[in-house]
C-alpha cells in the first residue's frame, strides 16, 4: 500500500534522525571554548516535523549559513545561523491555517577533537489551531493522539498523502487514504478525497469546502462544503448502499458567555439515490435536511460538547417528509497531569525543568448518544439507526465536528444492534449509548528535548514572545474602544497645525551667521514634525490611538521646545516678525496639546486599556493553553493501557440493553497511533461472538 | 552558565483574520561569553487585495550591558509604549518610500525604541 510505504518512509527517516543524535556526543564544555577549532560538519535536523524538509531544504539550507565545512569556528556566526535557520524555516515553510506557531532553532556543538568540532542545528516547530473558537475536537485529538495533533495542522500548502487502516468484523480489515490539499477555487480553498474498501464493503468521498474567519460574535470561523459521498458497507446479512451530493455550511461563534462557551452551528442539503432491504423504500432516490447545534467549552483540563441535530428526509416520492430523526450527542473529557507551579515572580521558576521530562497524563472520555426518528412515511434503510463499533459516524458528512448520529458499542460488530433481530426488521428507530474510555500512559518520551529546558528558551517563548504579541493585539482593541477613539479628533486639529509648520519651514531662510547657528534645530524640528505628522496622522485616520501617549508627550513637546530655542535665536530686528510668528506657532501647539492632554486624561486610557488586556488575554486563553500544552505535557512516542466500558440499547429489537467491558493499549508513535483492544460482550445473543476486536491506525502529517 | 545561542520565533494570527504578528528573539553569543540579544518584530496587515503585508518590520540589536531598559525587554517582550514607538518607526520607514521622510528619520525613530519602554513597565 503507497500511503503505508510513505509512512515507513518518513519514519525510516526520524529512526535516522533519533540515531544520528544518540550517536553525537555533545562537546561538554562552553560554545566559546572552542573558538578557532575547523568546522568539520554542519548539519540542520528537524527530528519532529520537517521531515521533507530533512531530506532536502534543511540541507541545502546549510550550506548557505554563515559557518561552514572548513571554516574555523567562530562562536558568533555559530549563534546567527540559529537565527537565520529559524528566518528561513518560519518564511519559507509557511503555514496556511495555523492561528500561531513557533519555530525554534538550537544548535549544539558535537563530537570535539582537539582541533575539530561538528555544528548541529537542531530546529523544532509547531502550528497551533485558531485562537478562538477552537474546537472541542482539536481537544479531543491532543487527548487521543497527543503527538500528532499539532504535527497535522503544520502539514499544509501541499498534499497531504493520509493512510488510514481500521478493522472490525463486520468490514474485516479496510483500508484506503485520504489526499488533502489547499486549491484555491473560488470560494472554496481545500480538496479532500477519501477512499476505504474491504472485501465487502466500499466508502468514498470528494469534498470541496472553504474557511473563513468573519471574526464575529456569532459568526467567528465559517466553513463550507461541496461533497459527493458514495457508502456500500454490509449491516449483518444486508447491505446498504447510498450515493450523495451534499452541501453544507458550519460555523462557530466566539464565547458567547462568561463561562467561555462556544456555540456550534450548521446545516445541509442532500439529494442522491440509496438501496436497502425490502423495508419502507428498498431503492429510491433520497434528499434530506440536517440541522445542528450546540455548545462546547473548556475549564482547565477539561473540555466539553453537547450537540442536537434534527433532520428532515424524504424518498421524493408521495411525501415532502417521510421521517424526522433527533440526535443527542453530549461528551466530557478530562486529562489529569502535572504542570509547572510558576505563575509569575517570585515564584520559583520551574517550567524549564518540565520540558524534556516524560509525560504520564491520566485520561478519561465520556460520551453519551441518543437518537429518535418520527416516521411520517417511509424510512428508508439507510437512515435507520444501526450501531456497532465503527469509530466513526458523523451525523453529517464532511461536519468538523464529531456528532455521532449511530450508537457506539465496542463489544459489537459495525451495523451489527439494529440488524441481529430479524424479527423486528432492520434497522432501529431509537437509541441510546454510553461510552467511558479510561486511559493513562504508563510510559512515553517527551515531545521536546530536555536541552531546550533552559530559562532562555522559555523566556524567550513564554515571557517575551507571547506578552509582545498579546499587547500588539490588546493595542488593536484598545483602538476600537470608542470612548479613547474621541481624542483622535484633538490629533487631527494638531495635525493640520503640523502640516502647516512643515509646509513653513522650508521658507524659514536667514543669514549665514544665523543659519550657522540654528541648523542643528532646524534639522531637529525639521525631523521632529515629519514624524509627529505622519504619527498625527495614524492616529486620526488609521485610529491607532495607542500612539496618543508618545505623540502628546514626546513628541509634540520635543517641537515645542525645538521652536523655543530657534525663536530665542533669532534677535536680530529683521528676524522679529519670524521670531513672533514662530512663538504664536509654538503658543498653538502648545494649547492644542494641552487640550489633548485634558481630554485625554479625561477619557480614562487606563480603564480602556485594562479592558483591551482582558479582550487579548481572553483571545490568548486558548492558544496559551496549547502551547501549554505542548512544552509540558505532549509525548513523541507514548504507551497507553486503555480500559473501556459501554452501555447500549436500540428500539425495536426485542433484546435489552448491551454492554462492552475491555481494554487494550494506546501507542503513539512520532506521527503513527494504533489503539489496539478487545471489549467482551458480556450477554451474548444468540449468533454473536463472544466480543470484538477494535483497532484503529491512523498516520498524520506525511509529505512527499 | 556559559553563553549558549538560541532561536525563538512565535507567530500568531490575531482572531480579527486582518494581521500577523511575527516576533523572533535571538541569542547570539560573543568569544567574551557575554551575550546579545536580537529582536525582529513584524506587523503584517490585509491590503486591498486581501494578501498580508508588512507594516512594520523592524530588527533591533540588544546588548544587555548597554542599557537597563533593553534587559528589561530582552526579559519581558515591549511594553505598550515601546510598541506604540516601533509602529512609529514602522510607519516612518514606509514614509521613506514616498519622500515623505528621510532615511535619517527612519533611523533615529528605530532607535527610540528600546528607550520609550515605560519606567512602569517590569524590569529586568
């Protein structure tokens, strides 16, 4: 199979990277002791992500650093090349759809001779979803796959090969891939084609969709799509089959609460053709409307979804609708794991000494379904509930979300609850389920290095780098706060002062003994109202009012000042109409600022600043919390024992509640995950097995 | 500690979808084993044809002995003012390019910046 080779591939490669750097032996003493050393090697690795990049433009790019091969070692071109790695990395490798991501470059000296030494440039990167309105399900998959979910996101601007292989009894073992791209086409910017097959059983999909982000209150982030669906998949003795064209657009809002919940909302059409058993409709052509809403939010480490979708179907035959379908679908994940105590000073600092620790997180997944369907006319077998073990049944196709619209029980084969009672038909028409997922890892490795624990690096990530682009955008809200816009119309008054001077002071022209003496302020006031103008003027018309401070009370008073010395210059009798002149400028300029400075004060700066903090350090939550995340809690490979419990039932079907009780073990390795696990069933139908396997491979972020 | 150089670069996209922060601080060490810090910081907005594109794009040189106030950023990141102060610099660079100002003015705007940091503001 292509896609799984493409994975042995690109992890043949991290193998080779892992190896490599255990090999190295890192030079025990300071940078700068080996100053003047020969450069025998210079080598870039990404051992996490880049793996493309690995294998050609990290090398190509070393060739282009300030130290290379032969050179004597010089420790200050040694530090800029982690500079320039980290330039090129972060502008070249762009990402698309990420809302924040750092690059970091640490080099290391390795293998010292007395004479020699070899430069390893180490770079390390990562993307971030969106800063708001971040899904419950990005959670969920930095809970399930920790060591992939960010490693997906920065796996964009080319195509993306996905492997994917699961089993369960009923499709046996089925594989296919998923190819992902961004193409832009009119509104749409994203291609997606899914295939899976089995020896019984066919899936596909061709999916078109755009994204924007309005950046509303209830319409924050916005997605579309465009897919055609094709399903053959086996429901115990019968098959059901389902050609589809669907359209469909979701969205989610910013909190809309002071608990930060998120609400999540959208909507589909459909029309295609589907074939069953000869129950209600066994081949019709079939369209529908789905409907789906909800809410979703996070408190500390944990985070929650409860979702309803209703849809509205018809065979396109005797009825507009022939059946309504309900679906409930409430989660609740946890994760317990230790994370640095340091808020701020004088705490004792101990972030640098989590990074490179090995992670143990304790996890536990809840989920709670129901269904119900109004039959009105015909119900046609496809849409009736099913159930079973398929890790997947999205109550529509192509939704971001995961809303499951089939009970989920692991102790029994995909499609198997609604089809193991020939006596009441196929298919069911009410539901519940009740799933717990309880994990811990009983041992990993962590995602990044223990050498990038240093008070520089999260300093430099944490402390500056964060708190810089927080207050860029608090600078943004503090702008749009109405009540500090009013004194943008005191700036404008002084900006045509300015433009004015400018435009005067060229024609300011004087004796050579005079100008001798005053060039150095001409120049200085010269300089001093270009700046002040062009200031004057973002802040009037490009509402940049976080520049107020500095132009009331630096600059204008630099001018005034400026137009005091050059008046006190002039005392010559035919200079005293400029002098006067200069002076009544001087008096403007320094009323007019007097008046900014009272309005200003006025309008309470203070206040709208600390609201603008609390708007950056609210859209900063989330994205905080990932990178939170990342540097102290994620893996690069971990071990998981898994142990898991659900509860089922369907309606009609003549058989009580089901149950699944088992457990398995969670790998995750690099970019591959395979939970593996068996749930027995522990009041076995007639027929059915005495449990069921579950199995799940999933490989994200390969490149080629 | 010995001097060891490292690279930090953090972007993020604010939630309007308008602007890109770029911010990257690198640590360069010197043959004294004393270090300096390199600051680059870039704001990007939408133009009219909707592509990001810088507005202010500025690289400063720290050295932690010259000043008490560039320790303090090399520590902190800028403060209100010294942002306020770079996106002037930024907008004085962009008047270079329509004679609107002069190279002279761009520079001595760029170098006001690590000086405007608010007495207020953490220290190093």
């Amino acid at each position: 199979m292509k896609g799984t080779l493409g994975t042995a591939a690109s992890l043949g490669i991290a193998f080779t990277v892992t190896i490599q750097a255990q090999q190295a032996v890192v030079c025990p003493g300071a940078p700068n002791t080996y100053q003047d050393r020969r450069v025998e090697k210079v080598d870039i690795t990404s051992p996490l992500y880049f793996f493309f990049a690995a294998n050609h433009g990290l090398a190509e790019l070393a060739q282009t650093l300030p130290l290379k091969r032969g050179d004597p070692f010089d420790i200050v071109k040694y530090s800029e090349g982690a500079g320039q790695i980290t330039t090129k990395v972060r502008t070249t490798f762009v990402d698309g759809l990420s809302a924040m991501r750092f690059v970091v470059t640490a080099p290391r000296l390795e293998n010292c001779t007395a004479d020699s030494v070899q430069v390893h440039y180490i770079v390390y990167t990562s993307a971030f979803p969106p800063l708001t309105g971040r899904s419950f399900e990005t959670r969920q998959n930095e809970l399930q796959r920790p060591a992939t979910a960010g490693a997906e996101l920065g796996a964009t601007g080319r195509f993306l090969f996905v492997p994917d292989f699961e089993y369960n009894h009923t499709r046996r073992g089925y594989g296919g891939m998923s190819v992902k791209n961004q193409v832009p086409l009119g509104i749409f910017d994203h291609f997606d084609f899914q295939t899976a097959a089995s020896s019984d059983s066919l899936t596909g999909a061709l999916d078109l969709s755009g994204t924007r982000t309005p950046a509303d209150q209830l319409l924050n982030q916005a997605e579309w799509h465009l897919r055609s669906t094709y399903s053959d998949v086996p429901a115990g003795p019968i098959h059901l089959k389902e050609g589809k064209l669907a359209a469909g657009f979701f969205a989610t809002s910013k909190e809309v609460s002071a608990a930060r919940l998120l609400l999540h909302f959208g909507g589909a059409v459909a029309g295609g053709h589907q074939q069953g058993v000869a129950q209600d409709a066994p081949n019709s052509s079939y369209g529908d409307l789905k409907l789906v809403g909800g809410l979703e939010g996070q408190r500390g480490a944990s985070a929650f979804a409860a979702s309803y979708g209703l849809q509205l179907g018809a065979t396109l035959q005797n009825r507009t609708v022939d059946f309504a379908k309900h679906i409930l679908d409430v989660r609740y994940n946890v994760v317990w794991l230790q994370m640095p105590k340091y808020r701020k000073p004088p705490d004792d600092d101990d972030r640098p000494a989590f990074i490179g620790r090995d992670h143990r997180p304790i996890t536990l997944e809840t989920r709670l379904n129901a269904g119900y369907i109004q039959k009105l006319g015909q119900i046609p077998a496809s849409e009736r509930f099913y159930g079973g073990n398929q890790s997947l049944a999205p109550f529509i196709d192509g939704q971001p979300w995961d809303i499951r619209g089939e009970p989920y029980i692991r102790s029994i084969p995909e499609n198997r609850i609604g089809s193991s009672n020939r006596a009441f038909g196929f298919g069911g028409t009410r539901f519940y389920s009740m799933n717990l997922t309880f994990s811990k890892a009983a041992f990993g490795r962590s995602l990044l290095p223990k050498e990038l624990g240093t008070p520089d690096f999260v300093n430099a990530l944490e402390n500056v780098g964060i708190p810089t682009a927080k207050g860029e955008l608090s600078d943004t809200y503090f702008a749009e706060d109405p009540k500090v816009q009013a004194a943008s119309d005191d700036v404008a008054a002084i900006r045509d002062k300015l433009n004015t001077l400018k435009s005067e002071l060229p024609s300011l022209k004087f004796d050579s003994q005079t100008t001798a003496q005053v060039s150095a302020t001409l120049k200085s006031l010269g300089s001093e109202v270009t700046v002040a103008a062009i200031t004057a003027k973002a802040i009037a018309d490009q509402k940049k009012i976080n520049q107020t401070p500095i132009f009331m009370n630096t600059q204008i008073p630099k001018i005034t000042a400026d137009l005091d010395k050059l008046g006190q210059s002039l005392r010559a009798a035919d200079q005293a109409p400029t002098a006067a002149h200069l002076k009544s400028v001087r008096d403007s300029l320094c009323q007019a600022r007097q008046d900014l400075v009272e309005h200003w004060n006025a309008l309470n700066p203070a206040e709208a600043r600390v609201r603008a903090n609390q708007r950056a350090d609210k859209d900063f939550a989330a994205a905080e919390k990932v990178l939170n995340t990342f540097l102290y809690q994620l893996n690069i490979y971990s071990v998981a024992p898994v142990a898991v419990f659900d509860a089922a039932r369907m309606w009609p079907s003549g058989i009580g509640t089901r149950y699944a009780v088992g457990g398995g073990v969670r790998l995750s390795l690099v970019v591959v995950n395979l939970t593996i696990g068996y749930a027995a069933n522990p009041l076995r139908r007639p027929g059915e097995g005495p449990g069921a396997l579950f199995l799940k491979l999933d490989v994200t972020n390969l490149f080629h | 500690m010995p001097c060891v150089p490292i690279s930090v670069a953090l972007e993020v996209d604010p939630p309007s979808g308008d602007s890109q922060i770029v911010f990257q601080l690198d640590k360069i060490c010197n043959p004294d084993d004393t270090a300096e810090w390199k600051i680059h910081f870039e704001l990007q907005q939408k133009n009219a044809q909707g592509t990001l594109a810088p507005v202010v794009k500025l690289d400063i040189d720290i050295n932690k002995e010259d000043h008490p106030a560039a320790a303090a950023t090399a520590a902190h990141g800028l403060d209100d003012d010294q942002r306020a102060q770079a996106q002037i610099a930024g907008q004085t660079a962009l008047a270079v390019t329509t004679n609107d100002a002069t190279e002279d003015d761009a520079q001595t705007q760029a170098g006001a910046i690590i000086p405007a940091r608010n007495p207020n503001s953490p220290s190093a």
